[in-house]
C-alpha cells in the first residue's frame, strides 16, 4: 500500500460487516418463510446492535515503521 492511504476501517471490521450482512441475509430468508417473530428479533439486532457496534470499535492496527 502506498504511504498515506490508509482504510477508515480495519480489516476486523470489515470481516465482521461481511458477517453482519450475512445474517441479514438470513433474516430476510426467514421472513420469507412466514416467521414473524424470529426474523425481526435477527433484523433487529443487526441494524441496531450489531452494526453500530462494529463500527466503533477500536482500530488495533500497529503499524510498523
């Protein structure tokens, strides 16, 4: 990577959205299938648990020098 560009993420976080996405996913197969209880439940607490949760966390990235 050249100096100066760096990710406004970590890679961390990235793995964890892609995982965040995923279980969206199957929330919304769920809901497909008629389950009105168990995909909220899902869909709620990757919107607003899981997510803004990721996106805080703190960089850990050392970086050598």
């Amino acid at each position: 990577m050249k100096k100066g560009l760096h990710s406004a993420l970590s890679k961390r976080a990235y793995i964890y959205l892609a995982i965040i996405v995923i279980i969206i996913t199957i929330g919304y197969f769920i809901m497909s299938f008629g389950d009105i209880v168990l995909s909220p439940i899902i869909l709620i607490i990757a919107y607003v648990v899981a997510i803004p949760v990721t996106l805080l966390l703190p960089e850990n990235n050392k970086k050598k020098e």
